[in-house]
C-alpha cells in the first residue's frame, strides 16, 4: 500500500492553504468549498496534505501540543535561511536539534500553532 495523505482539522482552512502555498511551495490540488472548505495540498512530489475545517469537532490546541506529539516535516537544503524566512511570514521558533551525521533539525510553529519541522538531512532517510 502506498499512503495517499495526512488530514488535519483546522481553525481556517483558506488561510493556511494560501500560506502553505506561498512560503512552502504546496498546491492546492483539490478543493472542496463546502461544507468544510477541504483543501488537498501537494508538495509536486506525492506528499499531500488534507486541511479542512469540520465544525462538529473541536480544532486541536496544536499550540499546546508538544511538536512531537504532530509536526509537518519539510525536506530543506538550508534550514537556517528557511527559518528566516518563515518567521519572517509569521512562523515561530520553538527548538533546534544539530546530529552526528550532520543533520540540523529547526522546529517552528505555523502562523495557527501546527508543528513545522525544517529537516536538513546528514544522511538521507531514502
């Protein structure tokens, strides 16, 4: 089998989906405006991302959550430039983890609270 994508309940859909598009590069590749403004986000490489808003549940306090209880891992080539510029566009810093093998780990919190983690590898995980 192969995954086909993560969900996540939010506090508002549309506004993540233009963020995620604009600083982290993702596509809105299926959009369902009703009734819980679903939005199917693509990285162009298989990676989606469901985000929508389902009134009858309550959105997680993704703030209050440890980041390694959910994150969002992005693969990057500069993890302290990305980092830069997503605080720049209203992401918060919340910890850093330097490997062994040379791998620099930066974990921020999107403009809603979910946990980003920006995943400069020493050794690639594939």
């Amino acid at each position: 089998m192969k995954l086909e994508h993560v969900a996540c309940n939010v506090a508002d859909p549309v506004a993540m989906a233009a963020w995620y598009g604009e600083h982290l590069g993702l596509r809105v590749v299926r959009h369902i405006p009703q009734p819980a403004q679903t939005h199917f986000l693509s990285d162009g490489a298989g990676s989606i991302i469901e985000i929508y808003r389902n009134p009858p549940e309550a959105v997680p306090d993704y703030a209050a959550m440890d980041p390694l209880l959910l994150h969002l891992a992005f693969v990057s080539t500069d993890v302290i430039a990305d980092q830069t510029r997503l605080t720049a566009a209203g992401a918060t810093f919340h910890s850093e983890v330097k490997g062994d093998d040379g791998t620099h780990l930066v974990m921020l919190r999107d403009p809603w609270g979910l946990a980003l983690q920006l995943c400069q590898r020493g050794t690639a995980l594939t």
